[in-house]
C-alpha cells in the first residue's frame, strides 16, 4: 500500500497536465480562427506558427498527459485495495462519468484540431470561448467529488453545477459587449 500515494501524485500531475493542454488548446483555436481573418501575409504566418503551437501542444502534452493520468488511475482503481474499496462508492460512479464526459471533449478537441490543421474553419471564436469552459466545468465537478467524497447529494451538485454554468455563460456575454465596445 506504500506505492498508493505515488500513483496518486503522479496520477494528479498528469491530470493537471491534462487539463492544462485542453485549456491551451482551445485558446489557441481560438487564435488559428482570428489568424484565418487575418490579411497576407499576416495570415499565413500566423496560422503556420499556430499550427505548429497546437500540433506540439497536443502530441507532446495533452495527449501523453491523458493517457499517463488514465494509466496511474486505471493501477489505482484496479490494482489497490483502496481503489478497489472506491470503486464500490456511489461518488466515484459519478466522478467516473465526469471522466467519461471529460473524454468525449477531448475527443470533439482532437477532432477541431485536425480541421484546423487542415485550413477547415467550422467554428466561430466566440464558439471556442464558450467551448473552453467545457473543461472548466468538468474539472470543478471532479474536483468537488473528489474533495467531498459525496454524490448523495444530487440537488445541490446539480444546482451549483447549473449556476457555475450559468455564470460563466453570464461572464462570456459581458466580456463579449465589453470586447465589442474596445472595437
């Protein structure tokens, strides 16, 4: 059992790696789409160096990072007799689906991010701001699972988790007249 708490430190180094990726990338979406607006040769340079950013980004971090934290997690859950005790945890039943969601936007990144490797803009910046808090969302779930240890409570989680939502929908609109004004 000694082992436990490394796999647990490096299972949390990977995930905050992880998460640090997906945040960045998206931002950097959301460059690549301002850079395509841009004029020549303004353009091609930006979205040259953009393409480089994310492609590193993406293969060197964010994708080792997800598979490393999902490895050390997988060891915990399974090979443990802590983890084995947790997964029997109505909590960890929700943080796992959270996982699962957290997947799905990852997958849906990766997929954005070879349309824009491929000069396919089908989103606005707008929408990739907004998209960005996707992984914000996910991660104060987690997070507040994780700490708390309680999934008995559905009322209130599903309450704090809309008005976190809501809030950050609130802000994006604000800071996009705030934008609007600048320009």
């Amino acid at each position: 059992m000694d082992y436990y708490n490394y796999l647990k430190s490096l299972h949390l180094i990977f995930v905050i790696t992880w998460f640090a990726g997906l945040f960045y990338i998206v931002r950097l979406f959301v460059y690549q789409i301002e850079a395509a607006q841009k004029p020549s040769p303004e353009k091609e340079i930006l979205q040259a160096q953009y393409k480089i950013m994310t492609y590193r980004l993406w293969y060197i971090i964010t994708w080792p990072s997800a598979i490393l934290a999902s490895i050390f997690a997988y060891w915990m859950l399974f090979f443990t007799d802590l983890g084995k005790a947790w997964l029997q945890m109505p909590w960890m039943h929700v943080k796992l689906g959270f996982v699962f969601a957290l997947y799905l936007y990852h997958g849906k990144c990766q997929q954005i991010f070879k349309q824009l490797q491929n000069d396919q803009i089908k989103y606005t910046t707008n929408f990739m701001r907004l998209w960005n808090e996707g992984a914000t969302i996910i991660l104060f779930a987690v997070v507040f699972l994780v700490i708390l240890k309680n999934a008995v409570n559905w009322i209130y989680g599903v309450i704090g988790i809309f008005i976190f939502a809501l809030t950050i929908m609130l802000g994006f609109k604000f800071y996009k007249r705030i934008r609007e004004r600048s320009n």
